[in-house]
C-alpha cells in the first residue's frame, strides 16, 4: 500500500536493537531510559502501559522518589519528539494511570513477523506446505535477532524478550516439521542445529534434531544431541530427558533402519503407536450361555430403538443364581457394534458380608476403567458425578451394575443422553421410578436345563440317562449356576453315572438348605463341588474367604492357606474348574458372592477361630511387607525398622508378589479393605502400620479418600494398643488429607495434639518434624507471620542441631517466605532443598524443589526460565507418577505463560490446574486457579468471563476461609470495574486491603498504591 502524500513513513525495529526510523532516517531518542520507555509502549502497541509497570521496568531494584515524575517527563519528551517529527502518524496518549501508543500496528516489525508466522501456520494447517515453507523460511532466515537487544531491559521487556524467542523457535520448528515431512532432513538439520546447540535444554528442539539426524541416517550425530541434552538437562534440572528422547536414543545406537512417520517423525518398527484397543471390562462370558433367546430379543429390540434418543436403563432382578449377571453380560457383548465405545462392568456387592459399595466407591472403579487418571477423580460425590457425565457425554457405552443392593445405591450412576445403555442386576426387586419397569428373571425351562447339563457334563452322557438328568437339574431347581457346578462334577467324575449324581444330591443334608430354590437349596451345588476335594484344596478354599477385598492373586492366597506357592495355583486352578472361583483375568482370581457366603459358613462351622486369625495375619504381614517395600522407595526418609522389625515370613510370596508402584495401584481397594478389616478383628497392630505404610503412596496419588479411611481405623487401633507414637503418626498422616481438602480446623486438632504426644515422649525431633506441618496450614488460613515465625524458629533448631531436613523445614518455610514477598530468601531455601534432594536421589522432594524454585523465579520476575524450571518438574511428576502439589504448580506455570503474553498456553494450564484441584477436592487451589484464570481472561479480553471466575474464587475461598484467595479476588474484580463505577472499586481495593493487611500478604503494596492512584 502506498503512504499518503504528506504523510512520514514511520518504522519502529524492535527486534536486533531498538531503532525509529522516519523516513528511513533514525529519530533520536533520547536518554537510554526514555528508549526503554518508548519500548515498552511499542511492544504493546496501542495498549495502556500503566505508570507502575514504567517504574518497576526503569527502576527494578530500588525506585528513586522522583520515579513518577520521571517517568511522565520521559514520556512528555517523547509526544513531542514523535509529534514533530511523523504528526499523527504514531502518537502517545497519556490516559488514567498510564500511557499508550497509538499507530498502525505493522508499524513495528515484531507484529509483522508476528502475522508472517501466523500465516505460515495457517498454510501448514491448510496443508499448502510448499506455501507455508516459503513463508516460514522467510521468517525463521529474516529474524533480526533478540528482542531490543543491546538495551538495559528490566523485568517486562525481559519477560517480552523471552516471548520473541519462544515465537520464533515455534516458527522454526514448524518449518523444520515440515521439511522432514517433504523428506528434506537435511535441511531440517542445518535449520534445526545451530538453535539447539544454544538452548541445550530445551528438549523439544534436541528430540526434533535427533529425528531429523536419524532420517538423514546420522545415527551418531543424534546419539550425541541425546547425551548433550542428557548433561544439560542433569546439570540445570537433575531430570533425565523424557521417553520420547530415550525412545530415538535406543534408535540411534542400535543403528537400526527406521522410516519416517507421515509426520516427520522417526518411527518405531511396526510403524508407530498402536492404536488403543476398545475399552471391555466385561468378565468372560459363558461358553456355554443356554435359554434365553426370547428375553434377549425382547431387550436388544427395545434398547437399540430407546437408546438412539435417551439413556436407557434396564434392570434385571431374581433370585441367587439364576443366571442374572451371564445375562446381563451376553446382552453387554451383543450391544456393542452399536455401543462400540466401552463396556464397563462393576460388581456392587448388594449382598454378602461385605459392605455394598457406596456410589462414590463406584464411580471412582467406573471412571477409572475408562481410563481417567486416579489423580483426576474427585473425592466429593457430586463432583464424582459430574465428572462421570462428562467423560461418557460423547461416548456411546454399555455399562453392567451387577449385584445391586438397592435403588438408591444406583441412582446417582445414571448417564444422560443418547446412545447409553445402563443393566442393573438385582436380587431383590427395584421399585424406583427413575429406573424404569424391571424384568423378572425366572429359572431355564427344562429343556433348557437339561441342555445347560449336558453343555457342562457331556452331551453323551446326559443324551444316555434323560430321566437321571432331569432329576438333577431338578434338584439344581433350574438354576444355572447350580447347573454349572453339578455338571462339572459329573465331567470330573467320569466314571459317575448320571444317576449317581442325582441320588448324592437327593441324599445329601445341610447344602442346598442353605439358599431355598422352592423346596430345593442353591448351596447344595456348592457342596456337589466342594465335597471331591482333598482335605488341603478344602482348607484352602475356606481360607480364601478369610480375604476381606475384592479378588487376590496366587501369592495372597498362599500366604491365606500357608501353603507353598505352587500347590497353591494348582488348587486355585481346580477351583476354578469346579466354578468355586473366578479368575477374573489372568493371575486374578475372586470368590463369587454366593460362594463366599457358602465358604464362609463352612468356616463358622469346621474352623477354630484361632485359624482364621492366623490367615488373616499371614495376609496381613505379606501386605504390610510388599507395601512398606515400595514405600521406602517412594519415602527414603522412612525407616522400615519402625514399622516391621522382622523379616518377612514368606521371602518367597513377597518376591513373587514383585511389589512396585503399579502393584500398589492394582491393590490398593484390596489393600484400604485390609486395613479397616484387621481393626474390625482387633489385629492393631498390623492395621496401623499397613495403613502408615500405604500414606505416601495414597498422597501422591490424591487417593484423599483411602487416607481418611486407613488412618481414622488405624488411629482406633493405636489407641486401642495405648502406642503414644503410633497415634501421633495417624492423626498426622489423617491431618494430611484434611489439609489437602480444606478441613482446616480439624487438621489443625490433629498435628497439634500430635507434637503434644512427641513432646510428651520426649522426642524433640519428631516433635519438630510434625510441628512444621502447622506452617503449611498457618500459610493456607492466612497467619502469614505465624508460618514465617515457625519456619525461622525450626531453621534455627536445625543449624544449632548441625543437620538438615528436607521433608519439612526447607520447603515449608520457602513456601512461607515466599507468601509474605521475601522472595531471595524463600529461593534460597528450595535452592537448598534441591540440592539435598539430588544429593539423596529422593525424586518426590526432587521434584517439589523443583518446582518451588520455579513458582519463585517466576514472582520474581524471571518468566523465560521459571516455565523451563516448572516444566521440569511437571516431566518428573509425569515419569514418576507422583500428583503432589501440581494443581498449584500448573496455576504459577499459567501465570509465567501469562506475563510472556503467551495467553493460549496459560488459560490451558490454568483450566488443567483447575481440573486437578477439583478432581482431587483441594478446594484451596481451585481457588487460585479461578483467580488466576479470571486474569487472563482479563488479559485476554474478556471481561465478563473474568469476572465470573473471580466472584466464583470468592464465593469458594469465604466458604473454606482462605484469606489470600479471597483479597486477591476483591481486588481483581475492583480492577475489572473501575472504569465504570469507581466507588464500587475502592469498596472492593478496601476490603482486599483490609485483608492482605491481616495476612500480611505482599498484594498490600499494590492495592494500597491503586487506592492512592484513584484517590
């Protein structure tokens, strides 16, 4: 476009040094620092700069007096200057609290080059690459370099420096993308080197050169880029590069042949990730599924018609094994072609000795099995059944609730909309209207039951004796389990006739009385199958029953039955043969609820009470040893000693069991049920310990829940015992969870009755050790000065004493130094703190300094390397599974992207923090992410959606009562609405005020100097 006559030609260079040109002639600018400030309004064209922000980039140390007349001489200076010189072209307008630039935008080259990589990005994604290469080829080459370089920038324009950098590193990995993708690595490496040579730690660009090495089958030079990366990132993080580095490194030194994916990338042998296979956790079906076909037309029928509209739900209710769950689960297997996004199944316990789950309970294993991480699952019930609607909102599912006590138990797990399909099974009938019109699920007709036995039995042989048949399934009372089980006494029976059979089940007293099928019982089927068993098979089945939790594997059984392990799973495996047990998956195995209760009755019956405890301790202590194993893994700080003093009964159970972190998550309902069972038989102390063992695993993995549940029965026990130091650890480990969830006042209760007991046993350690656990919950309820009084005291005590703790000083009292402002002093603790970690390779306090140290650079100011340092440690919470503290992490991660202007990524980190924290119940960092999401929508724009978000932190953090998140939002939505109704503004700066003064928060200053701006 041509310049209008008359009119100067204005060009303002902000990247590679700092130039105005008019006319192609440079305009003098004055003094260095009212360069910086032109800067700063033309790095924000046409936006306010406000007058704080002028002074704090001018003067970032100490701001002399006369700072603010300084600044509005600088910019006097400067309208003059431009005014003069290009008329209207480019002016500076002072408005209400600061000053803004007004000019066409492309005037600067930042912003074109900003469109340029917007444009190439829009062509890739329209996939004209050859379109996009031209452009991005012309950004990437044409960069003048960093943003004002040569200039003395402060906080703002570094931060601005940082954003530049990341813009065109963003370009020149796309373009090096696209270059591999039109096979082209050559290019991509002389692109891609040069840039990765100066950031070695920026793993992204050292994995995209690996690719581009590898593709251009320089298997060493990529091998080098990963042991560079390697160094740098452990010198800078003390974290390993991430698997996707690993994974090419492997590559490169196998010097392998690879192909290049159709991204770019190199691929593994078999072309690249597999794709996930549907989501079924339905028990295996019978093989020998009889009867039926009418009822099963009938339903497939009606639900394929109802559910292309709404979600339906059909329940299905009879008596004790009639044939219910097969059922439900051959229908589950039949709908899904038109159901192909899941089936999930769950056992809700309605009957037996066990305790019917609770919704929650359920909907924790449900959400689980469609793979939501457990960090994710919420700990209150309403926010579990949001979650739930959520994630089955776009999926077309079958989902089996079997074995329901009663309608209120399965209510809250219905879904909404089309294309869902909820069986209920039930032995009683379920009258709730929302659940629709049951069907009665009746006995198998005599033809079928014959059928059903000689499925079972043998065709031959049923075919040979029809009368004998039909008495057996006669007294089986057409039931399909007692069917089941009778045939697979006769197939291990061969030399049995028919008749036999029918006679020994006419005969027999005591088995089938125990369940009623008309004049017939059920448990008579169990005793057909139990009685053929040696003595050893029989005790062993009994002792399974003993096992409070849901299924359990070859060694718990073992440890049960105290027998060696491979006599074990040959009796396991006969039980399953005779239907007394399910393997529910390979190495799984559970009792049948109705077979439990025939186990357990006959362990009323033939076993000595002494017995049964004794099986319960055997478990017990195998649990308490896997589990403390991997605990001191997870917790080095943790001495075994104090928690198993002897070595484990059954070395060779424990090695079988290979106890990790995945065989804690895999266990962990089994393991919770432990605990509450072994107070329920008074094994004390067992019971404590398994639940202390069991703490940092459940912690960090946000099982809230589990935590209340172990330690409140693990606190009865120690009570019980009189152990003074046992139940300090459970009202502490107890206190965790109420810490995490907001239950400040009983939190408090407990630590503090805690240190009482270890100051009590003298115990001066222990009792400092648990006291500084009251810093953290001082900093959440605003007693800022109390958490900094405690942390200094504690240092102090830890110096005299010549040692340093990690697990509690260091990170606490940063924590509380940093709430208060003193921010060099709080770096310099989780400095400490990272250097001990490393040093001790304990990777949970490695990754919490971590990010300490980020959330801390980043409030001072230093943006760029606070994400690098916060990433870190999010890639080391990826790698080892531990959640801790990372909604809290994600909101100061959010809010460095923020200060970089990186608005998408922050509002996205923003949104994850607040996901956790409500996933995870801690209300106190829901409330920081609604704050902070508030302010970058306000950033962004949007005005109305920040206000939203700030009165939503309000309402949350008045109703846990916490102090900061309240002041914070107050002021917020004073600086939404000043413009309008500044009376309504100071209300709010005064209340925030007000607040931060009683806290003692560091936001005091700013909103003091908002209240003395506007007066």
């Amino acid at each position: 476009m041509s310049q209008p006559e008359g009119r100067s030609r204005v060009q303002i260079e902000i990247l590679g040094g700092f130039k105005v040109l008019v006319d192609n002639r440079e305009l003098p600018l004055g003094t260095p620092k009212q360069k910086m400030l032109l800067a700063m309004m033309a790095v924000d064209i046409n936006r306010l700069v406000t007058i704080s922000d002028m002074v704090d980039e001018l003067w970032p140390e100490m701001p002399p007096p006369s700072a603010v007349p300084n600044v509005r001489t600088y910019a006097a200076n400067l309208r003059r200057a431009l005014m003069h010189a290009v008329g209207e072209e480019a002016v500076i307008v002072r408005q209400q609290g600061g000053y803004r630039m007004v000019a066409p935008p492309d005037i600067v080259d930042l912003v074109r080059y900003q469109r340029r990589i917007a444009q190439g990005r829009g062509l890739a994604a329209a996939n004209d690459r050859s379109a996009a290469v031209s452009v991005l080829a012309d950004v990437v080459h044409g960069w003048p370099g960093p943003l004002l370089a040569g200039l003395p920038v402060g906080p703002t324009l570094a931060a601005r420096r940082e954003v530049a950098e990341q813009e065109h590193e963003e370009a020149l990995v796309l373009l090096a993308g696209l270059l591999l993708s039109d096979e082209q690595p050559d290019q991509a490496v002389a692109l891609l080197r040069p840039h990765a040579s100066r950031h070695p730690t920026r793993e992204r660009l050292q994995v995209l050169l690996m690719e581009a090495l590898l593709a251009n089958g320089d298997a060493a030079g990529a091998a080098d880029v990963y042991r560079s990366a390697r160094a740098a990132l452990d010198e800078e993080f003390g974290v390993r590069p991430g698997s996707r580095a690993e994974h090419l490194y492997r590559v490169a030194i196998e010097a392998r042949p690879r192909l290049l994916s159709s991204a770019g990338h190199v691929a593994a042998d078999g072309g690249g990730a597999e794709e996930a296979g549907a989501i079924n956790w339905l028990p295996r079906s019978e093989a020998d599924f009889v009867g039926r076909e009418d009822m099963l037309c009938k339903f497939l029928t009606s639900i394929r018609r109802r559910s292309r509209h709404a979600t339906v739900v059909q329940v299905i209710d009879g008596m004790a094994g009639c044939g219910k769950t097969t059922l439900a689960v051959r229908l589950a297997e039949l709908l899904q072609p038109e159901h192909p996004d899941g089936q999930l199944f769950i056992d809700l316990r309605g009957h037996g000795d066990a305790a019917p789950l609770e919704p929650a309970a359920v909907l924790l294993t449900l959400l689980r099995q469609l793979g939501v991480p457990a960090g994710r699952v919420p700990t209150d019930l309403g926010d579990r059944v949001q979650l739930w609607h959520r994630e089955l909102a776009p999926r077309r599912v079958v989902v089996v609730l079997d074995n329901t006590a009663a309608g209120d138990q399965v209510l809250p797990l219905i879904p909404r909309g089309p294309g869902k399909v909820v069986l209920v099974t039930a032995r009683s009938r379920l009258l709730e209207t929302a659940l629709g019109v049951p069907e009665s699920l009746g006995v198998l007709s005599r033809a079928e039951a014959v059928r059903l036995l000689a499925l079972t039995a043998g065709v031959d042989r049923v075919s040979a004796e029809p009368e004998a048949a039909e008495e057996v399934v006669r007294r089986c009372g057409h039931l399909p389990l007692a069917i089941r089980l009778a045939g697979a006494r006769l197939a291990h029976r061969p030399s049995w006739r028919v008749a036999d059979l029918a006679s020994r089940l006419a005969d027999e007293r005591g088995g089938i009385a125990q369940l009623a099928v008309g004049d017939q019982t059920l448990a008579g089927a169990f005793a057909a199958s139990y009685e053929p068993l040696s003595a050893r098979s029989r005790r062993a089945f009994r002792m399974l029953a003993v096992h409070p939790g849901d299924d359990l594997s070859p060694p718990m059984a073992a440890a049960l039955a105290d027998l060696p392990l491979f006599e074990t799973v040959r009796i396991l495996d006969d039980l399953v043969n005779r239907h007394l047990l399910e393997e529910t998956s390979s190495g799984r195995f559970r009792l049948h609820d109705l077979v439990r209760e025939y186990a357990t009755e006959l362990t009323r019956r033939l076993d000595e009470q002494q017995a049964l405890l004794a099986a319960a301790d055997r478990l017990l202590e195998l649990c308490l040893q896997a589990s403390l194993s991997v605990a001191v893994q997870l917790e080095p700080q943790l001495y075994a000693k104090s928690l198993v003093a002897e070595p484990p009964a059954r070395p060779d159970l424990l090695a079988e069991l290979r106890p990790d972190v995945d065989w804690l998550e895999r266990e962990r309902p089994n393991l919770t049920a432990l605990v509450v069972h072994a107070v329920k038989l008074g094994r004390d102390g067992l019971a404590w310990r398994l639940a202390r063992a069991l703490w940092r695993f459940c912690y960090m993995r946000s099982y809230f829940d589990d935590i209340v549940l172990m330690n409140q029965h693990g606190l009865t026990a120690a009570e019980r015992l009189g152990d003074r130091a046992a139940v300090a650890q459970m009202q502490n480990y107890l206190a965790s969870a109420y810490v995490r969830t907001s239950n400040y006042p009983e939190a408090t209760r407990l630590v503090e009755s805690t240190v009482a007991i270890y100051q009590e046993l003298n115990d001066a350690h222990s009792a400092a050790r648990y006291r500084a656990n009251l810093g953290v919950i001082y900093w959440l309820t605003g007693r800022l000065a109390a958490a900094v009084q405690l942390g200094r005291e504690l240092r102090r005590e830890e110096l005299l004493l010549g040692h340093v703790s990690i697990d509690y000083v260091l990170p606490n009292y940063g924590i509380a130094l940093a709430a208060v402002g003193r921010y060099t002093e709080a770096l310099e603790l989780h400095r400490l703190h990272l250097f001990v970690a490393r040093t001790k390779g304990d990777q949970f306090h490695l990754l919490n300094a971590l990010g300490h140290v980020g959330m801390v650079r980043a409030r001072m100011g230093d943006h760029g390397p606070a994400i690098r340092i916060m990433e870190a440690s999010i890639r080391l919470r990826d790698r080892t599974g531990h959640r801790y503290g990372e909604p809290e992490l994600r909101v100061d991660l959010g809010s460095a992207l923020r200060n970089l202007r990186r608005f998408g990524e922050a509002r996205r980190q923003h949104e994850i923090a607040l996901r956790l924290a409500l996933d995870n119940g801690e209300r106190h960092s829901q409330c920081a992410a609604l704050n902070e999401l508030g302010t970058t929508a306000a950033a962004q724009g949007d005005r109305v959606e920040a206000a939203r978000l700030h009165e939503q932190a309000l309402k949350l953090a008045t109703r846990i009562a916490h102090p900061q998140e309240q002041g914070r939002a107050l002021a917020r939505l004073g600086d939404l609405i000043v413009q309008e109704n500044r009376s309504e503004a100071r209300r709010l700066w005064r209340r925030a005020l007000a607040i931060f003064e009683r806290t003692g928060g560091p936001e005091q200053h700013d909103v003091r100097a908002l209240l003395a701006d506007e007066s």
